[in-house]
C-alpha cells in the first residue's frame, strides 16, 4: 500500500512539473510574440530515442 502511495504522489508531481513548464513555454510564447520551436542545433541523440527531455528557461 505504501509503495502504492509513493508511486501516485511521484506521478503528481511529475504532473504539476509538467504543467507548469508547458505554462512557462506558453507565457514565453505570448512575452515573444512567436511559437516555440525546436531545430535540430537544440537536441542530441537519435529523434526515434525512448526518451525526449525538453528543457524551457528564462534568464529573465
């Protein structure tokens, strides 16, 4: 039960982070006045990886 619990609460969190890096991207967005984009000179790895890892800051 309690390894159950972990599991739920670790998914929310994962949850709140990723809403609030999409609302960073999106307020990004608005601020610039231009969608976001990725080109290839941001990433590394094969595009078919298992993982995808996006990054969004502001050193505003």
């Amino acid at each position: 039960m309690l390894v159950r619990m972990k599991k739920i609460i670790v998914l929310i969190a994962v949850f709140i982070l990723a809403v609030a890096a999409y609302s960073e991207a999106i307020a990004q967005e608005k601020i610039a006045g231009q969608p976001v984009t990725v080109n290839p000179a941001m990433s590394k790895g094969p595009e078919n990886a298992p993982v995808t890892i996006h990054e969004f800051s502001s050193y505003q």
